[in-house]
C-alpha cells in the first residue's frame, strides 16, 4: 500500500471518528457527570491523535493532544463539563475535519482558529495550563503535574507477531510510554529464530518496561489503545513512593521472576531442588496415571487453540471496502441478471429439460448473489441520523429555542446511494421544523405546551420500501396563510377548490415561503421544492399531516435500492416499457365500451370512483394504430389514482436499472432503461413525473 493509500485510510478512519466524537459530545452534554461517556470522548481523540502521528499528519496530533489533555483533566475530576466546554470541543471537532480535508496544504486562517480554539480552552482552565505537544516531546522528564504522587508501574507488552501488517508500530508505543516518567526499557530477542527462518514482517521482539510516572494507570493503558487485540499487555503496580531502589531493598530475584509469571514455584524448586515436574510427581506417587495427565494436557492444548482461532475470526469478522468496488459488484450483477434472463428465455423455448433445468439452477443462484450484493449495500440509517443532532443542537441555540431531537428506527437498513442522497433533503426539513415549527419557549408556555419542543426523525420498513417521518409538535401548517400566500403567487386561482392534501402540496412549489421575514435559515422559498425534486429522483414520494397548534408530520416513502427493481413490462407500438411494480394499484381491459364511457378531461369511472388517465401512446408521440382492446394500468401514489393506457400488459420483471446516456436524460416521464432477456432496450417510466403530467393536462382542460 503506498503512503497516499495509507494517508487516505487514516483519513477516511478519522472521519468515522468525529461522527462519533460529535455523537458522545452531544449525549455528554445531557449527562455532565457520565464518566462512560467521557472516556468514548478520550478514547476518539485519543485514537485520531495517534492514527495521526503514525501517518505524519503532525498538525492534526498537536492540535488533538490539547484537546485530549483537557479530557484527562475531565476524566481525572480535575475540571466540570460545561456547556462552554462541549461548544469549544464541538468547533475543536470541526476544526480537526477541516485539517483532515486541508492535510499537506499551508492554511493560515485555519491555523488561526485553531489558536483561538486552544486558548478558549485554557479559559476555561484557571490555574491549569495544558503544555504543548512540542514541549511535551522535547521536556518529557518534567513533572506535568506537580505534586502528584510517583508510582512505579511494571509493564509487559508482547505484541502479536502479525502486528506489523495491522500498520501498527510497536516502538510508537515505547516512545509514548518513555514521555510519561522515568523508565527502563528491556527488549526480549529469545524468540526470533534463525535467519533461513526469519519473516521480516512478523514481529519476534517483546518487551518489559519498569515505568515511574505521577499519571494515572488509564494513561499507561491509553498507549496500547491501537493494539487492544493485537498484543497481551500487563500493567502491575510494584512501588507506590517513589522509583525502585536497589536489590537490597527490594523483593529478591526469585520474587520478581515468579510475579511477572517467568517462574512458578514449581520451576523454582526444581533449581534449587532438583525437584520434578507435577505430572511426573502425580504418576510416581501413584495418584494418577499417565494417560490422564496426557489426556489433561491435549485438553488444556485444545481450549487454547480453540480460543486463538475464535480471537483470529473475531479480528476478521469485517473489513473496509471501498464503495465504488460495490458500485462494480453490483453492477456486474446486474449484468449477470440480464444475461441470466436470456438463458432463461432460451432454454424455455429450447423445450430441452436438462438445458431448462441448468437455467433453473442458474437464475436460483443468480437470484441469491443478488440478494446478497444488494444486502452488501445496504447501510443503516442510523449514521445519517445520528448528524441532525448537532444540527437541531446549534440551530435552536442560534434561534433563542428549546428542541430536543427523538431517533428511532436507527438500526433500519437502505441502500447506500439512497442514504447519500437523502442528507441534503433532510437537513431542509429539519430547518423548516425548526425555524417554522417549533415555537419559542413563551409561545409554547402561553399555548399550553411544554416550553421545550420535540422532534421525531424515524425510518421504520414498509414491503419495498423505507418510511423516513419527521414530525413535529410546534404550531403546524396554517391553511389560510398558505393558500393566500399560493393566490398572491399565481399558483392557483382565487376560487380553487382544493383538498388539505392539495393545499399542503402547494408549501413544495418553487419560490413558496409564508415567512414573513428573511433570515440566515429560511424564508427564501428556497427548499422544500429542492426537497421534492430530491426524493422523486429516488423514486420517492413526499405526503403531509398537519394539525394547526399540534403539529406537522412529513413522511418520506423511499424504494430501498436504486439499482434492481420489481418492474410491470407493458407494451405499446412494438416496444417495450417498465414500471415500478411497487405503484401498480390494479389493471383492467379498456375495450369500446370503456371508451365509450370516458368523460371530458380523460376520466373515467372505475367502481363508481373518477380516475382520471394518460394515453402512454399519445404522451410519446407514438405513430400507428392501437388495438380494438387496450388495457389500462391503474397507479397508486400519495393517495391518487391515475391510469395508464398501453397497448398490452406483459407482467412482472426484474429490471436493472440503467442511467440514460448524456443526450437522454432529460427526457420528461423516463427516468432510466434497462436490458431485457431477448437483447432488447425497454424504457423505465418515471411514473411521479407522469403522474404530475396527467394534473397539469386536466388544469389545461379546464
């Protein structure tokens, strides 16, 4: 691997870092005393202090190593949370991304927060002053806590041998350890074997460390964070006045040997003694015999293996894999799809039952790879959520309000291209919730309501697809104010007749905003149209509850993937098109005497209910004639039903959605293609924009 793929994976690990450094700050924040929650916050600076060093981002490390000695401070009882404190922590957090994405560029401006943000922390600090990094590694031998008792630790750290390819670099752990206090170092060599049998990438080497520091254990400990699983470390405690004196004064040799577990009492009577091992002694005094000890050493054999082999599979129960190699896996399934449809085609047609059966066993295996992939893709949404909470936390403060922020349905899984592009639509729905929901603390305390508001971000499943709500328990939607608001714009006249569905779909018109004024959060009329655009991209649909002095409740409907669907195949002038089969409400024939029935405006009666309808043959412009019998395909979506007329319903279809190339995709009602099991190209109907065509075709007509 070289030095730029190393960097970037220290990058890419130190990010995932501060998304949980932020998480326990603002779970710090409501629990000041949880000292749980203090050592996750140490534990993540820690860590991206360390990554950082080994990989040479020396910025990051000396900037991370002020802010980690505040939080021992904290750990230690030496100083209290405050929210001054988690502010500071939190621009600390921010400012160590900002270092992240600028690693190996000269920054002055960030260089200068960085300074205010440090001495904002020593603020904080009276009588405490954090010593700098370069200080720290250039001054090791002073005393950093003056008047704090010395205690004498011995240390035994014997790495994995397999340490060298987890990046690790047992030394870097000995140089920190050397900067806590005076100490003495013992490198054990016993174990490396001769050189025709030397691998220089395993490690041999261990070592003893007789360490004398005023710090506390959990310092010693913090040094061997990175290697948790990948070495056996023993801290004992062996001298708690001062450093070690001479061999006069303390424990004889054999002592010392036996409590660091180089000699037991039995090897040290054999010394002195000539005396035997256990299992000799038990056979010759006749207690036991010898296939007992044989059988109680294969036991004690096994469990040790069996435990080393349950370690080495817990290590590899996960790896790190790029995201555009799944982007390839599974579009290669995709392939496979496509291809696995044409032999199954043609061993239908071929009516050779060993050739059918082999297509069989093909599109059975097909079908779980691709289940598999899809489920390699699929990520929980919880780390998209998890990021509103600092959002609801800074904009509220900025807004004079209280908000708390409920998540539930974390753990609910959805592609990852989905929850990539679900941030942004997101993040404006929760400012809208905010800002235009929720009230201050004097309106909500005159309104009868708790003085703090609460917002709900939940995901929850629903058959194919993902239910993402945010509900709120602010003013709600104003009816009167948003069609007032709709007339003064021109977007409906003044003597519409509108449903609340309707009317409530009106606030995701482009330049639609009731504010009354403009601020840095909203009141542009910028957003929620970006909002539906985003989600109908996906395939998604928006619906709104509201209840005026109660609140409002927006659900997100969202296809679990983008990259295979469960299609409906029609058919309509020798050519083939899908839609999604997720939509499809019910299909019917519509012969002469349907037709015969149509009522101005395309609507037809369909069990005494009005369904208006879309000629798909005259909406792209089709040539030829259609059959005497058409049918029509009934699409169910946000609680409207609308019809689709073609030529002929072919079924159902696994489709792997193909983008359109460069001079197609902006065709209106096509959102994509795919490849059907005869070779041929069939167009993916984009059924949300064709929907919002048959509306504006009736508003025409009227």
């Amino acid at each position: 691997m070289s030095d730029d793929e190393l960097r970037d994976a220290c990058k890419e690990e130190n990010n995932e870092l501060l998304v949980e450094l932020e998480s326990a700050l603002l779970e710090l924040e409501k629990a000041p005393d949880d000292k749980g929650i203090v050592s996750r916050i140490f534990r993540a600076i820690h860590t991206i202090k360390g990554s950082s060093a080994m990989f040479g981002l020396d910025e990051i490390a000396a900037f991370t190593h002020e802010v980690e000695t505040v939080y021992d401070l904290i750990r230690n009882d030496k100083i209290k949370v405050t929210r001054d404190l988690i502010d500071l922590t939190l621009a600390a957090r921010d400012q160590v991304r900002t270092m992240i994405e600028s690693a190996g560029e000269e920054d002055p401006a960030s260089k200068a927060q960085a300074g205010r943000i440090i001495a904002g922390f020593k603020t904080l600090l009276p009588g405490v002053a954090s010593k700098p990094v370069v200080e720290a590694l250039t001054d090791k031998d002073k005393d950093s806590g003056q008047g704090a008792a010395l205690v004498t630790y011995r240390i035994r750290f014997r790495p994995s041998a397999e340490v060298f390819k987890q990046g690790i670099n047992p030394l870097d752990i000995i140089k920190e350890l050397r900067l806590l206090g005076d100490h003495k170092v013992v490198a054990h060599t016993d174990c490396i074997p001769d050189l025709y049998e030397f691998d220089p990438e395993l490690c041999y080497t261990w070592w003893d460390i007789i360490l004398t520091t005023n710090q506390e254990e959990n310092a010693i400990r913090d040094a061997f964070i990175f290697v948790d699983d990948q070495a056996k470390v023993k801290i004992e405690k062996i001298d708690d006045h001062g450093a070690v004196v001479g061999e006069s004064g303390y424990k004889k040799l054999g002592e010392i040997l036996m409590e660091k577990g180089d000699l037991t009492v039995a090897d040290l009577k054999t010394v002195l003694g000539g005396q035997k091992r256990i299992g000799d002694l038990l056979v010759e005094a006749g207690v036991v015999n010898p296939a007992q000890i044989e059988a109680a050493l294969i036991e004690q054999q096994h469990i040790r293996e069996i435990r080393e082999k349950q370690e080495q599979s817990e290590a590899a129960a996960s790896i790190r894999v790029p995201s555009n190699k799944l982007d390839i896996l599974v579009n290669l399934v995709g392939e496979l799809v496509t291809v696995q449809a044409r032999l199954t085609q043609t061993a239908a047609t071929s009516r050779d039952e060993r050739f059918i059966a082999i297509a069989e066993e093909v599109e059975r295996l097909t079908e779980s790879l691709r289940d598999n992939t899809m489920g390699i893709r699929m990520l929980q949404i919880g780390s998209t959520f998890s990021k509103f909470k600092r959002l609801v936390r800074d904009l509220s403060k900025e807004l004079g309000k209280e908000i708390d922020l409920t998540l539930e349905g974390a753990e609910t899984e959805l592609d990852k291209t989905v929850i990539e592009k679900l941030g942004d639509p997101l993040v404006h729905l929760i400012r809208n919730c905010i800002d235009h929901g929720i009230e201050s603390p004097d309106e909500r305390v005159a309104a009868g309501k708790a003085r703090k508001g609460t917002i709900l971000l939940s995901a929850i499943h629903s058959g194919a697809s993902v239910l993402i709500r945010i509900r709120d328990d602010g003013q709600g939607l104003d009816q009167e104010s948003i069609r007032a608001k709709a007339i003064e714009k021109g977007i409906i006249s003044a003597d519409a007749v509108l449903s609340e569905k309707d009317l409530y779909g009106l606030i995701f018109a482009s330049g639609f905003s009731t504010a009354k004024t403009v601020t840095n959060v909203s009141g542009r009329g910028v957003g929620l149209d970006v909002v539906k655009r985003s989600i109908e991209s996906l395939r998604g649909e928006v619906e709104i509850r509201s209840r005026k002095g109660e609140g409002t409740e927006i659900t997100l409907k969202l296809p679990l993937t983008l990259a295979i669907i469960d299609g409906f195949l029609v058919w309509i002038e020798q050519e083939f098109y899908v839609m999604p089969l997720h939509l499809v409400g019910e299909c019917m024939e519509f012969g002469p005497k349907d037709k015969a029935k149509v009522q101005a405006g395309n609507v037809i009666n369909v069990r005494n209910k009005a369904v208006p309808f879309l000629r798909l043959r005259d909406v792209f412009a089709l040539s030829g004639q259609p059959p005497d019998i058409e049918h029509m395909v009934i699409m169910e979506m946000n609680g409207d039903r609308v019809g689709f007329v073609v030529d002929q319903i072919i079924g159902e279809h696994k489709t792997v959605i193909k983008n359109l190339g460069t001079y197609c995709k902006n065709i209106e009602g096509v959102a994509g293609a795919t490849i059907l099991g005869n070779g041929t190209v069939a167009l993916i109907l984009d059924m949300p924009r064709l929907m919002q065509m048959v509306e504006r075709d009736r508003q025409e007509k009227r």
